[in-house]
C-alpha cells in the first residue's frame, strides 16, 4: 500500500497530537477560590439618585423659572 507523502504527515501529525493531549490530560486541577464571589450591583443605585436628582432640578427650574 502506498500512502502520498501528505496522507503520511496528516496522520503523524494526527498521532502527535493525540499522544500530547493524551499527556496532559492528568495536569488539569480544579479548585474553589479561598474568597466568595462578589458582584458590585451599585448601578440600580445610582440610576435611581440620577433619576431623582433629575427630577428635584426640574422641580426648581419649575418654581424659579428665571433662575438661568
């Protein structure tokens, strides 16, 4: 059976990836972080002092219409 040239690389090549991932595979860890996850949720906040700063300035501008 003659194999082209090609056919020869792709499967050596084919092999020497397998027998490197063959040979990493039992170096994988995986561990829990010593600290919880913490996830900043401060933008509702500010979202609603904006809001509600909006809102007292237009206000102001309502009851003191020549104040600009």
């Amino acid at each position: 059976m003659n194999r082209s040239p090609l056919t020869t690389m792709r499967t050596m090549t084919i092999l020497a990836m397998t027998a490197t991932m063959l040979g990493t595979a039992g170096c994988i860890n995986v561990t829990a972080p010593d600290k919880p996850i913490q996830i900043n949720l401060n933008i509702n906040v500010t979202q609603e002092v904006v809001y509600r700063l909006d809102n007292e300035a237009k206000t102001l501008i309502q009851q003191n219409p020549g104040i600009f």
